[in-house]
C-alpha cells in the first residue's frame, strides 16, 4: 500500500503489485523488532 495523490474519503490509499523477491523481505530489522518489544512492556 501507498499513499495515494488524493485525500477523498476512502482512497487515501492505494495497493500496487510488488514483485515476491520484495515481498519476502521483512520491512523490520531484529534489533528494531526487539526495540519495539522493550518499549511495549508495561512491568
């Protein structure tokens, strides 16, 4: 998904097509992954 040249309700975004090399690839590193997680602990 993208964001898409308009604001009208409802189509703010858009889906393209992303080839499956890119798709398999994980958008998040590990250590970004276990950052999130320390910021989500509530003990």
């Amino acid at each position: 998904m993208v964001y898409a040249p308009t604001q009208e309700h409802g189509k703010q975004v858009k889906i393209e097509d992303v080839p499956q090399e890119q798709r398999d690839i994980f958008s998040l590193t590990n250590e970004e992954v276990q950052e999130l997680a320390k910021t989500g602990r509530t003990n």
